[in-house]
C-alpha cells in the first residue's frame, strides 16, 4: 500500500488499533496493523495470511475488495479472527490513560478498563447538583464534603434525597422511612380489618341461605308426601264401593 492511499485512508476514516503511546515498552513490530500502523486491536487474518485490526480491514474493504499489501482478491466469509494473537496482545503492559496526572501503574492491557474503574487520578464529576466540578477520584469525598455549589447536596446516608445547607442537620430519612412504614402498616391493618368484616357478612348471609333452601326443602317434601297420599286416598274409594254393590246385589 502506498504512502498516499495510507495518508488518505488515516484521514478518511479512523484508525482501528491501539495507539503506540499507550504501551510502557515499544511493541513488536508483528503485532502493528499495515493500515493504521497501530498495535492490533481484534485482530482479523485474511486468504492471504496478512492480518489487520477488524476495523481498519472493514473499511478498507468497503473502498475495494483487494488486500492492502498484497493487492489479492479478498472474500469476507474466508477472513478469521485470530484469537490467540489477541490474547497475546492482552497480555503486553500498558500504561494507564492518567500517566499524564501523575498515575504510575502498569497492567496488562486486558485489565487497562478495570483499572481504570478504580484508578484515583481518574477525572469524576462532582454528583451534586448545581456543581459542574471534574475532580479527581482520590479526592471526590473531601470535595463532596467542601461542595456548596448550587446549594444542593445528596443525602450522605444513601436515600436520594437532593438537600440544601440548612437541611442537612435536620434531614434524617431512617425517621421518615419507619413513619411511612408506621402509617402503611396501620392502613393496611385496617383494610384487613374491614375485609374481615366483609367475609363474616358474607358467611353470615351464606348460612342464612342455606337454613332456607333447607326449610323450602322440607316444606316441598311434606307438600310431595301429602301428594301422595291423597292419591292413594282416591284410589281406595272406588274399590270400596263396588265391593259394597256386589254385596247387595247377593242377598
């Protein structure tokens, strides 16, 4: 790739590697990517066994499908990813991005993020409001105490609560928490005592119920057997009497 098609590619696009600064000691020259001439960030291995970062080889490959060293022909779906190669560049010491603030620590640079998580020279911006203060990590906490910007800082006990000078000394949300769970466990005893009520009237008038279909039960039972006795009644009569007919006629 020649030096113009370099110079024009840096410009168009963004480089895809790891800048050589960022590392404590010079790195070999086989973990440098040919088009952005940084150290190979998720390294890709092409047909022709050249590798690049994925980045910088994808934007190449969207201007022309060829190689950027070797001008060959380049199919995407035979490009890998060279993992071990990836894992070796982890493994090179960095320094971290605050070297400048006065940081000294070196890591590998797979853990350059987890340090960075923890690293006191790191920029933090004040959390209370009104405040637009970048502090370093390792001094936030007397910051934060010496803050009055805005007037308005964040409860020290951890409940959110945005407060003002003079609410400070008198603020106490561990009170206010157990007055509000006071006050919703008394509403909710009370809501359980009313729906007691309820369930009582409603097994009050269900018993009520069932005496009555009991009573109608037994009234339609009596009114069955009186029924049933008046037709037998009926069907007696008859006989009676032409037995008694029979017998007069005889004598």
């Amino acid at each position: 790739m020649s030096s113009s098609q370099i110079k024009w590619f840096n410009i168009t696009y963004r480089s895809g590697g790891y800048d050589l600064n960022l590392f404590a000691s010079p790195p070999d020259c086989n973990f440098l990517c040919s088009v952005c001439h940084g150290v190979l960030k998720r390294p890709m291995r092409l047909p022709c066994s050249h590798i690049f970062c994925k980045k910088c080889i994808l934007q190449w490959l969207a201007r022309q499908n060829t190689c950027p060293c070797c001008r060959k022909e380049v199919k995407r779906r035979k490009m890998v990813q060279v993992n071990k190669l990836r894992k070796t560049i982890g493994r090179l010491q960095v320094k971290c991005k605050n070297a400048a603030a006065g940081c000294l620590v070196t890591c590998p640079l797979a853990h350059r993020k987890g340090h960075q998580n923890s690293c006191p020279f790191e920029l933090m911006a004040c959390p209370n409001e009104g405040c637009t203060a970048q502090v370093l990590r390792g001094v936030l906490d007397e910051h934060r105490q010496h803050c009055r910007q805005g007037g308005q800082q964040r409860c020290p006990l951890g409940c959110g609560a945005s407060l003002a000078d003079s609410e400070g000394e008198q603020h106490n949300c561990y009170r206010e928490l157990r007055d509000a769970w006071i006050q919703r466990n008394q509403r909710n005893q009370h809501l359980l005592l009313s729906l007691l009520r309820r369930v009582h009237r409603v097994h009050r008038t269900t018993n009520f119920i069932r005496r009555q279909l009991a009573q109608l039960g037994n009234f339609l039972e009596d009114d069955a057997l009186i029924l049933s006795n008046r037709a037998q009644e009926s069907e007696v009569a008859p006989e009676a009497e032409t037995w008694g007919g029979q017998g007069q006629g005889v004598l």
